[in-house]
C-alpha cells in the first residue's frame, strides 16, 4: 500500500471516529505526503475528497453547534465537489480550521437519529 493510500485509510478511520475538517486533509497531503506545491496540494486534497465521498455513508457538511452531531449537505457527489471547488476558489487560499467543509461517516442511532 502505498503514502496515498495510507493516508486515505487514516482519513476514513478518522471519519469514522469525529468530524475531519478540510483544512485537516491539506495539511495531512502537505505533510504526510510531502508534496509543497500549492497547486498539486489541491489536486492531492481534492482526489482525496473524492474518494472519501465515494465511500458508502460518508457526508460532506459541517457538525452541529455542539459538535455531536452534524449537518450534511444534500447534495451529490458532483454537486459537492463543486461546491467545494468554488468555495476555496473564493477564499484565495488553503483553507484554515472550520473552512469550506467537514466530514463524517453517518450512523443511525436507535429512534432514527442522524450522527
């Protein structure tokens, strides 16, 4: 298994336990991989982004003011990609803690609640 796949396994298992901001997985790619060009960072984070979201209950949102739950978008894959795409586009850098998006994977707690 390869840096990259590693990571991905340790994002998902990360997922699995508490919310992983964005800025998280670009510092992760900045670190964990070595990579230091800006632009590449981006392309690294956002292929990361997209093989999270491919895995089966995984949500892009953000947690709940008391950080137990959490928010998803409703949106598609695709959709959400953009929408990340876009927002960093507007932000004009890397984003920082709390930034753009969150991620999780989602569980249904007896009475049907979403974490």
């Amino acid at each position: 298994m390869g840096k990259y796949e590693r990571l991905l396994q340790e994002i998902l298992v990360e997922c699995d336990e508490d919310h992983v901001g964005l800025w998280s997985i670009v510092h992760a790619v900045r670190w964990e991989l070595g990579e230091k060009d800006p632009v590449k960072v981006r392309q690294l984070t956002m292929r990361l982004v997209e093989d999270l979201l491919r895995q089966t209950n995984m949500a892009a949102g953000f947690p709940t003011n008391d950080g137990k739950g959490f928010t998803p978008w409703s949106s598609t894959r695709d959709e959400t990609l953009a929408r990340i795409n876009r927002e960093w586009d507007l932000l004009g850098r890397e984003p920082s803690l709390g930034e753009i998006v969150w991620f999780t994977t989602l569980r249904v707690r007896d009475g049907g609640q979403v974490l």
